[in-house]
C-alpha cells in the first residue's frame, strides 16, 4: 500500500514506461495472437491495460479523461498504445493535483469491498504487471521481439556477444 502520493507517481511513472515500451512494439498483426480459442487476444490484453487504469482508479473518485471506445479492443496497435500513454499519463496528474497523502489512507468502493486507496493504487500497479507478462508470452509467439522490463531480454545478450543464462 502507498502512503505517499510522491512514491505512487516514481513507481507508477517507471512500470508505465516499462507498459508502454510493451504497448509501442505491438503490430497490428500481432493483436489477433492468442493462447487458444477462448482466451484473450493479445490486443484484448493490451486494450484491457490500457482501458482498466481509468476504470478502477475513477471507482476511488479520480476524475480524468475516459478511453473512447467500447470494451472490444481496435484493430489498430498504435490506438491502444495512445490510449494508454493518455491513461496512464491522466492517472499520474489527477492523482497530484487531487489527492493529498491523507486520501491513500480512505477507503473506496471496490468490486464490493472496501479497499484503502494506497492499496488500489499497489492493485492497479500489479494488475499491470500481471498482464504485461502474459502479454510478453503472446508476443514471443507472434514474432515481436520484447522489450527488456526488468533486465536483458535474450536477444540482448546475443547482441552484448553474451550467452543468455538457460
């Protein structure tokens, strides 16, 4: 749980751009890239991220501008990058200019539990994370090559003239 609104916004800034580097390598192509049938698309994931920081941040009363768009996500890879890149940018700036620490500690109606806002806000973070890394998953299957996240990818070693560690 964050008890600072000054914490929130270095951690949510780092994972965003880490999202956002995912969101930036998609093709169009690759948004059709699923597990199986009845299983979400790799641009449904995508366009859940991107959709779901306005969704549960606006239930603790944040007000910023909503994704356009229905919960279908669109053809279009550079669509749901820009959404996400207005989504999680809008969450940042509504969060300073509205919130003080005091508010992390309230508590919000949350899928019918209360929930404190420092703790939404660590759910958001991870739900985030949660999804990046199937979407990784579904990009390795349709070709892209992923972004490092946390460290080097495998196609970093190779070009660093290392052997990637099994």
């Amino acid at each position: 749980m964050f008890r600072t609104i000054e914490d929130f916004v270095n951690e949510w800034n780092n994972e965003a751009k880490a999202t956002q580097r995912v969101l930036d390598t998609l093709t169009d192509a690759s948004l059709k890239q699923q597990i199986g049938p009845e299983l979400r698309t790799l641009g449904q994931i995508g366009w859940h991220i991107a959709t779901t920081v306005h969704e549960m941040s606006s239930r603790t009363g944040l007000k910023f501008d909503a994704p356009e768009g229905e919960e279908l996500a669109p053809a279009s890879a550079k669509t749901i990058a820009d959404t996400y890149r207005s989504s999680s940018a809008g969450l940042a700036e509504a969060i300073q200019a509205q919130w003080t620490d005091a508010k992390l500690a309230e508590s919000s109606d949350m899928y019918g539990e209360q929930w404190r806002n420092g703790l939404t806000l660590r759910i958001i973070i991870s739900h985030e994370i949660h999804h990046r890394g199937e979407m990784i998953v579904l990009m390795r299957q349709a070709g892209l090559r992923v972004p490092d996240i946390y460290g080097p990818t495998r196609e970093d070693w190779f070009e660093r003239g290392m052997q990637p560690l099994v």
